[in-house]
C-alpha cells in the first residue's frame, strides 16, 4: 500500500539524541519498506530513512522549537498537499496535520503519543469516525476510552541496538528527561538508601529542566553520583547492559516508556513507580519490579539479582520489538482500509 507517514518537524528522524517519537517513527518508515510497502515520510530536514523523504519545513530546527504553531503549520500542508496520492496517511504530530487530513477522503490512522488530557479527548471525540486512533498501551486509553481506536500497538525498538548482557556490575542507571515527572530526584533518594553508586544520564534542556535539577537533584547528591549529558544510543544501551538494574520512577501516568525497554532488551531488570503503562512493560517479578515509593524501590535492588536477564530480553523480544511494532501497525492498517 501507499502510505504517508507523518513524523513531527522538531528533529531529525532517527533523533540524534532524546526522542521517542522519532526513533518509533524511524523504525516503522524502515519496517513498511521492509515489508515492500510504498512509504513516504514527511520529517525534518536530516532525516534518514530506507522511506522516500519528503521535509516540507527545511532542516530540523531542534528540542527548543517544538511548539512553532508556523513551522508546524508549514510541514502539516506540506505533507498533505496531494492526500489523494496515497491509500492511507498515518500521522505522528498533533492538531494541524490532525485537522488537515480529518478534512480529505484519504483513510487516517492517528497514533497518540502522549497523555490524553480532557482538552485533547474533547478534540479528539469531534473527529470520531474520520480518524482512527491507535493507543501505545491500554492504560493511555483510561481518561478517553469512547474514542474511535483502531487498535493498541506498543512501541518497539531495534534489538540490535541493544546487546544482550547477562553479567552485571554493582551500580544502578537513571535515564531520562530532568523533569520531575521523570523522577531523577527518587532515583538518587532510592540509590542512597540502597548503598549503591548511581549514574545519571540526564537531558536538561528547558528553563524548568535546569531549575528542578539545580533545586530538586543536587541537594540529594552525595558524590557517588556519575551524571552525564544527552549520551547516544551506543554508550546508553551499553551502561543499560551493564547496570545491576535501571530506575524508573515516573510520578505521572507515561503512556509508554521506552527507556523500559531497552533496559530489558538489554537483560537488565526496570525498578518502576506503578504509573502510566509500566505495570503493562515491566512483568513484576520477572522481568523487573514495580514499587510504590523510593524506600521499596531500595529494597527492590537487593533483588535484582533473582531476576533472569534471559527473561527480560524475552519478553521485549515477543512484545516491544520493532518487528512487533512493524506488523501492530501493518493488522491496524489492514482493519482500516476493510472498514
């Protein structure tokens, strides 16, 4: 089939750095092609893929752009001058391509990326029966579960990315965003108490990111502590195969979580707050632990040894892998074009 596929115009595809939607739309645009599927991606400028490029606003302009209603704007028409050459127009962005496409005869399929707040639920019920909605886990459905979905596809991730390693060494991982929805704050809290060195792989970026981690982190910090920048997929997937286990501490309900993941796929264990879908990632005692405060999760560390990194990279294996995704999406799809 042809299919459009939509990415936001913020950064390249794959990322260079932080983010999860780009890496998920990369390996989805490769996937369809695999599978001799007609793609073409509509990304920001720098983007490479096996898919036919297409970058309406010009090159990718970066984190701190996200939000230009203008270049937005710019991409969404862009991407959906001639819907009508295609059989079917998946979007990953928000209101304007969303408006744009609901408009045409083409089939839209819409993959919700983040939290569904009322505002957002209220819009997306007036498109009821001109999109179909795909969720990224159940529990990102709970505030919105009438809308018109076509299906739950988890994301996915390239396993070779991630090599296996079933040997450990004594320290523990936090990576993510400094927002304090992210949690670095328990981890450090969880990894004092624990007794174990802990190392930071934080992206501060944002006015709000630079303030949390200067009044909230660094007061917690004793000097055990190695704290990196944004680090690349390599250095990242090897510290994840190294650590005893990884630290999850969301403090608001995440719809996914591919941090989770890539841990797993690695054979580490994922030490989870029991918000958003990690419940549904982290199988609790098998492939990691789900805890409901710091203090548990320090206790939790202890035994992560009785964990099998086998068993982690099992389960990515059989429900988070971009193969997985690829053929999610292809089921979706294939509902939709049938009616």
């Amino acid at each position: 089939m042809k299919i459009a596929l939509i990415a936001p115009p913020w950064i390249a595809v794959p990322p260079p750095g932080y983010g999860g939607i780009e890496w998920v739309v990369a390996l989805l645009a490769d996937g369809l092609v695999d599978r001799g599927h007609d793609v073409t991606l509509f990304a920001a400028g720098g983007s490479v893929s096996k898919a036919r490029i297409v970058s309406p606003a010009g090159p990718a302009p970066g984190p701190l752009a996200i939000g230009d209603t203008l270049l937005e704007t710019v991409h969404a028409f862009g991407a959906l001058e001639h819907p009508e050459r295609f059989d079917l127009i998946h979007d990953h962005t928000s209101l304007v391509a969303l408006a744009m496409a609901a408009r045409g005869d083409t089939p839209v399929v819409h993959t919700i990326h983040g939290l569904i707040t009322e505002p957002y639920a209220n819009w997306y019920r007036s498109l009821t029966d001109r999109v179909h909605y795909v969720s990224i886990s159940d529990s990102q459905r709970a505030p919105a579960p009438d809308l018109s979905y076509a299906g739950r596809v988890y994301n996915g991730i390239h396993l070779a990315d991630y090599p296996f390693r079933a040997e450990k060494e004594d320290f523990l991982l936090f990576v993510g965003r400094a927002d304090p929805a992210k949690g670095a704050r328990e981890a450090v809290v969880a990894a004092k108490k624990a007794g174990l060195p802990l190392t930071l792989a934080v992206a501060i970026k944002k006015r709000e990111e630079r303030r949390y981690w200067k009044e909230q982190v660094v007061p917690e910090l004793t000097g055990d502590e190695t704290v990196l920048a944004e680090i690349p997929i390599e250095q990242k997937a090897d510290l994840m195969g190294r650590a005893r286990a990884v630290l999850f501490p969301i403090t608001w309900p995440e719809p996914f979580g591919l941090v989770m993941a890539e841990a797993n796929a690695c054979g580490t264990p994922v030490i989870a707050f029991p918000n958003g879908a990690a419940p549904e990632v982290i199988a609790d005692g098998v492939s990691g632990f789900i805890v409901p405060d710091a203090e548990r999760m320090a206790e939790a560390v202890t035994r992560a040894t009785e964990i099998d990194p086998n068993a982690c990279r099992v389960r990515v294996e059989e429900h988070f892998s971009a193969a997985r995704m690829v053929a999610g999406y292809e089921e979706v799809f294939d509902r939709v074009l049938a009616g």
